[in-house]
C-alpha cells in the first residue's frame, strides 16, 4: 500500500553548537492474515540508545493523548544528516508530531516547514525540559525557521532569541492543536538580558570579609586586568571566602557573553530553574579529585569541562597541589588560549574557556609553614615534595601570588565597615574601559591579553623602573614568562591608578606579587 510521508525539522547538539536535524517520517506497511496493520517502528540515522527507545514512549505518548489516527503499520524514522550521531530524547516530540500528521487525512504537512522542535515525552503525553535550547534556538533563526516549538519550562531561557517565535507547550496535545486543530499558542515575550539581571542579585560581598586589605587589592587588580591569582596562606584565613567574591567585582556580563556563557551552562543542564540566562558571571569550584576530562571536558561525544563552564567568569582550585599535576598541566592551553580543543575519532571540537583562575594552597602540608603562632609539623622533605606537585611552567602562567595572613581578633571584632564590592566594581569597571578603549581594533580587552607587539608598545618603563626589572631577572630568577606577567600587571596597576605612565612603583607592586613564587615555592 502507498505510505505517507512527512518532514520534521529538529535539532542535535554538538559541543556548544546545534545542527539542524530532518526526521523524515514514514507510514507504510502490509496487513497481516487478520487484516490488522502490524505496528513496528525503525528509527534509523546513527540513534543512540536514548533515541532508539524513543519509539516506546512516543507511541505511548500519542496513545494517552487521545490523538487523532489509527495506530499501526510500519513507521520508519530516518533521522538526517545520517552520519551525526543522534543523543537525547529531545527527537520524542518532533517524532511524535510527525507520525501523528501521516495518519490525519488532509493534514497541511507545510506547516512544520516554519517550525523547529524539540522536547522529551512522559508517557502520559508531557513535555519534559531538554538540554541545550539556547544553541538549538540561535540554529533555527541562522536556518530562517520563524517558529521554535519546545517544552513550556524551556521557554524563558530561548525568549532572549530575537527574531523567532518561541512556542512552549505542556503537552503533545497542545503542539498538536497548535499546529493542526487551528488552536495557535500565543509566542512568549521576547526578553533581554537586563531583564533577568534584576532578577538575579549576589548574597556575598566584599564587605563581609574583615581586614585582608593586602588581598583585597591583589583580587581588585587581578579583576581589573583579567590576571589569574594565587593565594597562599594557613587554613581559616579566608582564602575561599576571598576567593567566591571575585565575581561581585566583575563587570557585567555584555549581552554577547551572557549568551555565550548561558549556551554552556545549557548543555551541562547546569542553569538553574528559577533564573532561565545566566546574567552574572560564573563562579566554579571543582573538587580537587576531578579528572581531566571533568575539567577540560570530553567523552565520546564531548561537552565542556570546568573551564569551560567557568567561561566569563572565575575557576576557583582550591587546595591547588592537592588536584593531579597531569591534570594541571592540561590546563596550560586554555590559559593561554582562551578555549579548549578536544580531538576524537570522529573529529576535533573547541570549547571555549575563558576564565579567571584563581587558585588557594596552604604553604605546607599541614598548613602551619611560617606562621608565627603555630608550630609546623611538617619536615622539609614532606615542604619541598608538597610544593614541587605545582609545575614551574603553570606558576609562571599565574600572574599574581599573594600570601594571606592569619585575622587578629582586633580587626575581626572592628565595627569600621568595610568596602563594598560595589564601590570595588566601579573601580575594575573604569579599569576595564580604558584598556577596551587602548586595545580597541587589536583583538583583546585586558591586559593580560598583551602580545609580545603589543607589550612593547603599551608597556615602556623608565630607567629606574628598568633597574627594578633588572634586578628581578638577576637575583630573583624571573624567567622571561614572568618578566613579560610582571609588566602586564605593572600595566593594570598603572590604568587603577588612571595614569598612562608605568612608574617604579607600580613595577615595585606588581614584583611583589610575584617573589611569592620563589620565596615560599622553590
């Protein structure tokens, strides 16, 4: 008997981006000796297991939905391009759609021409939220699709899509009325990122923190130039306290960023339900025994990592010789490029990570080196071994180090307040538009960004500041990684400043910020 045939649009991710995906739908089938359709469903175009038992739920799906058509026959579902490997159970609703318009006599199938859908079927008919829908609604509007059918709990986090209805549904019979039954959804509002930043507020602040002034200044320039930073001190001087403020100084994020960053954290179904789009910068914390694929990220069909995910905003690696040196180590290029590649059989993906680390270890193993109250227990094998686990090639790539001392009970118990991370903020904010407006046309916003060209360009000292580079080099035994981090930070101190000349004592600041590494890590 002739089949009927239909074309649904949907989506597959891959990495942080979303390809376009055909369902091409097919009802054909002989009767058996009965005279009954026998009912078997193929899904063929590289499903993997989640894709594949789609069939049980959608048929059910459709059943408990009181829909209109016979079931039975053979279906075939070719899922196209065939050689992308399909993941998810975001194809259950455009499958679901599609079978049921083959069995509807004088259905308009052009109307799936507009739509891109997605979403995941309960058995009852349900539509359940999907990874991803940031990518899948940016893939529609690049494909000219005018309309973007995805499940109702999904909806705000693609409303800040312009350009592309986005229609959220409870159910498959309420995207079936919708297409079919002449009942259309009112679109939700479109929405900007301003919009979700009132909604969303920081409830930490640099004023909780009592004295560490020297810190504050260290995290304040850090921000400021887009510098990485090491804190090194004893357990319980507020190192990781210090450390989870840093983005309550950021500048907020531009609505680029939001977007970039909220597609990531979409795809690791990280958001938070209550806020749809990330509107405040990223702050991640990993635990010291994750792996290097949880960091950098991968799998067989890789997603981002920790860096990754920390994207425009702060990496915080506490206890850092704790974590795996190896998996230390693979972090070198994301700091110095910005993003992360990942090569498998099937081919590279590049990730992008750019992000702030920020990273806390305690002196010794026990945590008491140096310090003039408590006894160290640790003999200097057990120092020199625990030290060492940090490799001089990723302590050269961290711009500032800065010890953090133990609170006297004099300024804990001060009632003087503190500076809020408001007025810091505004600071890093001036700072940061005079590098944009510095580096403007040159690719790069922040000073830690300087190439060699451009270093040189933007970061002459004078003699008396070249003497103190000098003798840096010399007697310190900067290597030339460090020379170039000291002038960048020299740089950012100079611009917090707001002047356009790097004096001695700008370098003399930015040289204390880096003998940590020899004085304490050698």
């Amino acid at each position: 008997m002739p089949g009927e045939f239909t074309r649904v649009y949907s989506a597959a991710l891959r990495g942080v981006e979303a390809l376009e995906v055909e369902l091409e739908v097919n009802e054909t089938g002989p009767a058996n000796s009965s005279g009954e359709m026998q009912a078997v469903t193929v899904i063929v175009g590289l499903p993997d297991t989640a894709v594949r038992e789609s069939r049980d739920r959608v048929w059910t799906a459709i059943a408990n939905s009181a829909l209109p058509g016979t079931l039975g026959g053979r279906t075939t579902v070719n899922l196209a391009p065939a050689d992308l490997k399909k993941e998810g159970p975001s194809f259950d609703l455009p499958m679901a759609l599609g079978m049921t318009a083959n069995r509807v006599a004088g259905f308009d199938r052009s109307v799936f021409d507009r739509c891109t859908i997605v979403g995941e079927l309960a058995l009852d008919g349900g539509v359940r939220p999907v990874k991803g829908i940031l990518s899948i609604a940016l893939a529609a509007r690049a494909q000219g699709r005018t309309e973007l059918i995805i499940p109702a709990h999904n909806a705000d986090e693609a409303s800040i899509v312009a350009g592309i209805r986005i229609i959220g549904v409870h159910t498959l019979r309420e995207a079936w009325e919708h297409l079919g039954a002449g009942q259309p959804l009112i679109p939700v509002r479109t929405r900007t990122i301003e919009e979700f930043r009132t909604l969303q507020t920081h409830d930490i602040d640099f004023s909780d923190v009592k004295g560490q002034h020297t810190v504050k200044r260290a995290l304040e320039v850090a921000v400021a130039g887009g510098h990485n930073i090491l804190m090194v001190g004893p357990p319980g001087t507020g190192k990781s306290m210090l450390a989870k403020r840093m983005a309550t100084i950021m500048p907020p994020l531009t609505s680029e960023e939001a977007i970039e960053t909220t597609r990531i954290h979409s795809i690791c179904g990280l958001l938070d339900p209550r806020h749809a789009v990330l509107a405040h910068r990223p702050f991640r914390s990993p635990h010291h025994t994750v792996s290097d694929a949880g960091l950098l990220g991968g799998g067989s069909n890789p997603t981002p990592g920790e860096v990754s995910i920390a994207h425009h905003g702060v990496l915080f690696l506490d206890e850092l010789p704790e974590f795996n040196r190896a998996t230390l180590e693979v972090m070198r290029q994301p700091l110095e490029d910005g993003r992360v590649t990942i090569s498998r059989a099937a081919g590279s993906m590049t990730f992008p990570a750019c992000f702030l680390l920020a990273a806390a270890m305690n002196p010794c193993p026990c945590g008491y080196y140096g310090d003039p109250k408590r006894e160290c227990r640790c003999n200097p094998m057990q120092i020199t071994r625990y030290r060492q686990r940090i490799s001089g090639p990723l302590l050269d790539r961290i711009d500032l180090h800065v010890e953090v001392p133990n609170v006297n009970y004099k300024q804990m118990s001060s009632t003087a307040p503190e500076e809020s991370s408001a007025i810091i903020r505004e600071r890093v904010i001036a700072c940061r538009a005079i590098q944009q407006q510095r580096y403007r046309g040159a690719g790069i916003t922040s000073n830690s960004a300087l190439g060699s060209r451009l270093l040189r360009q933007h970061c002459v000292i004078d003699s008396e500041a070249s003497g103190l580079m000098e003798h840096a080099m010399n007697d310190l035994n900067f290597s030339a990684r460090a020379h170039d981090r000291v002038l960048k930070v020299a740089r950012t101190l100079a611009d917090l400043a707001g002047v356009d000349r790097i004096t001695a004592s700008h370098v003399l600041e930015a040289i204390q910020y880096r003998t940590l590494d020899r004085t304490l890590l050698t």
